[in-house]
C-alpha cells in the first residue's frame, strides 16, 4: 500500500517526550515482537502507531521462562515469557536496521536484574537510531530484578537515574500496579531524570488446572492484561496524571484497551498516548478502527487535536484523594 493509504488524520497528530507521533497509539513491548512480527498480517500497517515500544531487551541473551507461558482468562490473558531475546548487541546491530523509522517511532524496551545491567543496556541503546527507550522496572514474571526494583520507590528512582547518565534520548519509566504508592513512585521516577511515564504494567495473577491441581503457567503467576484490568489501570493513569502534570510528563496509558471508546477514557483521564497490545491478539488490525473512532469523537465535541482531550475528567484533585481514602 502506499503512503497515501496509511495517511491518518491530522488531529491524531501529537508531541510525546519531543517525539513527533502521527497517532496517539503505542504498541505496547511483548506484543509486537521487535516491530516486524505484524506486518506479515495482511492489512497491517506500522504507520497506524504512533510508538512501537520493541520487546524487552537484557544485556545477555535469555531464554525466557519454561512453558506454559500464555493462558486465556476471562477478559484476559496471562503471560510469563520470561523477557526472552537475544541480547542488546543482536537487537542493536542486527534487528534495529531492518526497521523503517519514517513509518513510525521506535521505542526499546530496557531490563534488567541489577541496576547497573539496566544502565548499560540504555547506554548501547544511546549508540543506536532507536528514538526513546522505555525502562522495565515492573516486569511481574521474572525472578529477579523487575518487581524488586518497579515496587520499591527508592530502587525505581536508582534505576532511573543510573539510566538517565547513559543517555540523552527520552526515558519513559513503565510503572508497577502492584505497588503501595503509585503516585510517589511516579515522582521519585520524575525527580531522577523520566521524561514521560507509563501507566501501567501488568498484574500479577495465576490460573491453576483442577485436573492436574498444578498451576497452568510454568512460572507459577504471570502477567494479567487485557480488558480484565482496565479499570484498576484508567484509576492509575488519573492518580499518576496528578503527579505527572505538576511536571509536565507525559504518560501512556495502557490496559485493556480494545476500543476508541477505551482509548478515549483514558485520555480523558490524562494520558497523552494510549497503549494497545492484549487487543492486538485477537484483531491485530485494530489500530485502524480505534484512530478512526477517536478521530470521530474530536470531530463530534470540536476538539481540533487529541492533546486537547488529555486530562479533560470533569472530577478535582482533591475529589479523587477523597474517594482514593474510603
């Protein structure tokens, strides 16, 4: 298809971190491979995502955890990979070069088991043509390092900061929603040097088989996302955007979107950018139908441009501490 053919609207345009974004859509890291596994789907096209946040990369090569690794719930699915890849140095001289970075703007995905691992992931990522890297802090299916560090302020704020000397591109901080304080997180992970924030990672959850009595992922929990999660995520994004707009950080909002209407929410209540992936499974041409939808709902409330919608919740600050207290 040409260029014309994938031409979206202009108000979808929009700045995230100083990235120039022609869709407020993310694909999110885990569902899109290294950002060519879609485009063998007829009908799909990069250029529908404004972001393509690529597969979590480590310093070494990982195999990933033993099966199984996914499991469908009620609106859901479970997922414990294990942050299987090949390693920065495959990603980065290998992989990075057969993307096309005019369709659309490439994120990494940055992890860890020790602080300093994630610093010289995001330091061989600042020696490439990636445009942000995205730091996995929340990581809810790996033994080591992810939740330790996404679930405690004062590692999460390390971990950035180690990050931040490494490079000059944009860090986006991926927060945990299996945390105490979201909020204070978020403004440690401000304070150390994120420029954008996303909101937020995965729950932890498990599934056990009645027949065998066993648990069904070879990991024993996994990652819970899909529309399953969606409201604890929407009450995330808005608690975060109370921290984050103070310091004009952007956020992506992400779980269980699978509709424009979804999409929508969570712009409203505060994210500049909004995260697809559980959705992509079942209907991997779904970016088209919600930038459709969204470009239809400015169009109806003469909105000229989707960052005119974000934060627009008809609730105070001080409305949502109140209800966020019992």
């Amino acid at each position: 298809m040409s260029d014309a053919d994938h031409k979206l609207p202009g108000s979808l345009a929009l700045e995230y971190c100083g990235l120039q974004m022609n869709s407020p859509i993310v694909l999110l890291s885990g569902c899109v491979g290294f950002g060519e596994e879609y485009t063998r789907v007829a009908g799909f096209s990069n250029r529908d995502a404004g972001g393509i946040v690529l597969k979590g990369t480590t310093r070494e090569p990982r195999l990933g955890n033993p099966p199984h690794r996914i499991y469908e719930t009620p609106a859901g699915m479970l997922n414990a990979i294990g942050l299987q890849n090949p390693g920065m140095d495959k990603v980065v001289d290998d992989i990075l070069p057969d993307l096309d970075f005019s369709e659309t703007r490439f994120i990494a995905n940055v992890c860890g088991s020790t602080v300093e691992d994630y610093a010289v992931v995001t330091k061989r990522f600042d020696d490439s043509a990636i445009d942000a890297i995205e730091i996995n802090i929340s990581c809810p299916n790996v033994k080591e390092g992810g939740v330790a560090f996404g679930n405690n302020p004062d590692m999460s704020a390390r971990v950035v900061e180690a990050c931040r000397a490494e490079t000059t591109k944009p860090l986006i901080t991926k927060l945990s929603p299996n945390q105490t304080d979201i909020q204070e997180n978020a403004r440690r992970c401000i304070e150390a040097g994120s420029d954008g924030l996303a909101v937020i990672n995965t729950l932890m959850g498990m599934a056990v088989d009645t027949d065998t009595r066993e648990p069904v992922i070879g990991n024993v929990q996994g990652g819970l996302s899909g529309p399953a999660i969606k409201p604890i995520a929407l009450l995330k994004v808005k608690q975060v955007y109370e921290i984050a707009s103070r310091h004009n950080v952007p956020i992506i909002g992400q779980g269980g979107i699978t509709t424009a209407r979804d999409a929508i929410e969570f712009l409203v209540a505060g994210a500049a950018t909004v995260g697809v992936g559980t959705a992509l499974f079942y209907d991997p041409l779904v970016c088209k139908e919600i930038n459709a939808g969204i470009a239809d709902y400015l169009d109806k409330h003469n909105f000229t441009n989707v960052s005119e919608l974000v934060g627009t919740m008809h609730i105070s600050n001080d409305e949502l501490d109140e209800a966020a207290s019992g």
